[in-house]
C-alpha cells in the first residue's frame, strides 16, 4: 500500500514476492525513515490458523510512525490487511508445533529528496515467511554480554520504537559479543551505563528470591508485546513483578548471594529465552546452573499452548484468521 501527502493511503493490493523499485533519492536509503513490525501466525492441530494480540503489533507501528513523523495507519485496516493477505496464504502457515508463518509489516519513506525532512510518501509492506521451531534441537539456555562499550537508545531517543535504525546501531555490539564466544547482548542505559535495559530483540526478567523484576518502559525501551503478556501471566500466578530499575551492581550482588534464582528474555522469536550465562565486564555469572528455570519453562508453555490453542485463553489474545 502506499500512502502520498496528497491523497493519504492508498492503492492496497497483494502481487507475489519480488523486489521493490526505489529512486536512488529516496528518503529511506539516506535518513533511515523506516520501521517495522515482528509477528506470527500458528496453525493449530484442528487446522485453525490463530494470530497473537495482532492489535498490538498495529498500535505499536503506529507508536513508531509518530517517533519518526510517518503517517499513522488505521488500525483496523492494517488488521484487516493481515487477516486478508494470510488466509489468502493459509499453506504457507506450516503444520509442525513449534514451527509459524512469521509475519514482517514495514513502511519506509520513499519520496527522492536530498535533504533531512519528514517524506511525502511512504510504502508500507508485509512479507510473510515459514519460519522453522525456534527450539528444534529444545530449548537452551543463551550466553549474554553485558554491553559496556556501547549504548543502543537514550530516553528521548528512538528506543522505544520499532526503529530500523535502532537494530544498525547494535550491530558492532552483537558482532564484538559473538567474537567473545556469547549469543546476544544486553543493553544497560545510556547515561550511567548501570541499569539493565533489554537484550538484544527481547525484553528481560530475572527471579531474585521469588519476585521477578523487569525494567520499567521509561523511554528507551521497546514495549514487548511478550513482556506484557508474561506480565499478566504471572501478576494472575500470584507472583510479584517488580516494573522497577535494576543495575548491574545490584543484580550481581543478587547473585553472589545466591537469590538470582532465573532469568529469561521475552520476543516473538524465541517466546521465552532461558539466560544461562551473563558476562559482564570481568564476571562470569552462571545462572541456575545454566539449567532451564521451572518459572521459565512454565511461561514458555503457557504462552506457547495459548499462541497454538491448545489451552484455553482467558486474555482474548487469539485473533482467529477466518
Ligand atoms: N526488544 C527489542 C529491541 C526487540 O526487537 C523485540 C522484538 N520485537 C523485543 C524487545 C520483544 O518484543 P515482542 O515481544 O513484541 O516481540
């Protein structure tokens, strides 16, 4: 679909997979006018194709829209799109448990201008793809590098969006923390370079003597749409979340003395991502002897019974694709 000053959006339509023509000008390719979307749709074992709480995929590229003075979407339409476009697709969702269709919204300026301002046009697209079980060898827990040198977002900043930009700007970080032998990295905030901000593409917990504590969305963090739904989980569990800052110095005192009892990161990709190794600056911590938690595991189950429709959802997060 594409949207022009003029007329608004417009021109909506479905043509198979191929590249896109774009003016070597266009805004996107100099300034970086692009935000996206992550989401997936499962196939249950009763053949019913389910998307999980897709509302808040649309309100939240609305939320980076604004961010980056892009038009908003009407969010009904942009349901509408996706329920049209994957039950058009229905096969590509696969059959396994385990396995999704994932689904990428993007929309990106495409006026030629050289010169920073906000574009006359934009494009909006979704691509779908099969993508495999996230766990298919089971799940296992990661090696995480707490990330000293660089910083990903600054309140006021774009972190808190789903900003194109935001993912170029980790990049050196992932590569220096896969060069020392870990999977992923933590971000800690960008004036103290002291509280725990997110992980890479997932939002993250940690159990410290019962409570589970994650940090609060202050500006500079994506709102998952996991970590709000591990939120409500566990809030209805009966256990206490703590939405509050937590650095590093405090985590690690946690841990030497024994209370850092899980962590775990949240995302549409990995649902639930047990953390069995932290590396910051000269510690090595160990969590949980690098063992999948029991709370983890329950929260992965949960949330993945309820995204295959297997148990019952009490939250109205499934959206059925007719
Ligand atoms: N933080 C970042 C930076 C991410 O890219 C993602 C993945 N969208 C998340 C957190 C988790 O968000 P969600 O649960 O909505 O996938």
């Amino acid at each position: 679909m594409d949207y022009s000053a003029e007329i608004g959006w417009h021109d909506p339509r479905i043509v198979p997979y191929a590249p896109l023509a774009l003016d070597p000008a266009a805004l996107v390719l100099h300034y970086g006018q692009a935000i996206f979307e992550g989401m997936k749709a499962y196939r249950t074992s009763d053949d019913r194709i389910l998307l999980f709480r897709p509302e808040k995929n649309a309100q939240r590229l609305n939320l980076s829209a604004a961010r980056l003075s892009m038009p908003s979407i009407d969010e009904e339409l942009f349901l509408e799109a996706l329920r049209t476009l994957i039950s058009l697709e229905k096969d590509w969702v696969p059959r396994e448990r385990g396995t999704s269709l994932y689904i990428r919204p993007f929309m990106f300026a495409t006026e030629p201008y050289l010169g920073v301002r906000a574009s006359e046009s934009y494009k909006l697209v979704i691509v779908l793809s099969p993508v495999g079980a996230y766990y298919a060898g089971g799940m296992k827990p990661v090696k995480i590098h707490v990330e000293s040198r660089y910083v990903r977002a600054v309140r006021g900043g774009t972190g808190f969006a789903k900003v194109s930009g935001n993912y170029a700007a980790s990049l050196k970080a992932q590569e220096d923390a896969h060069a020392k032998g870990y999977e992923q990295v933590l971000w800690l905030d960008a004036i103290e370079n002291k509280y725990i901000e997110e992980v890479g593409s997932m939002n993250v917990f940690f159990k410290i003597n019962g409570e589970v504590w994650t940090p609060p969305l202050h500006g500079s963090i994506l709102g998952g749409i996991t970590r709000d739904s591990v939120i409500h989980l566990l809030r209805d569990w009966g256990i206490p979340v703590r939405e509050e800052k937590l650095s590093m110095e405090d985590l690690y005192v946690a841990y030497t003395r024994g209370e850092l009892e899980e962590a775990f990161g949240t995302g549409t990709a990995a649902v639930v991502s047990p953390i069995g190794v932290l590396g910051w600056n000269d510690h090595h911590m160990v969590i949980n002897h690098e063992q999948i938690g029991e709370l983890t595991a329950k929260l992965y189950g949960t949330l993945t019974g309820i995204q295959y429709g297997e148990i019952a959802d009490p939250y109205g997060w499934i959206v059925e694709v007719e």
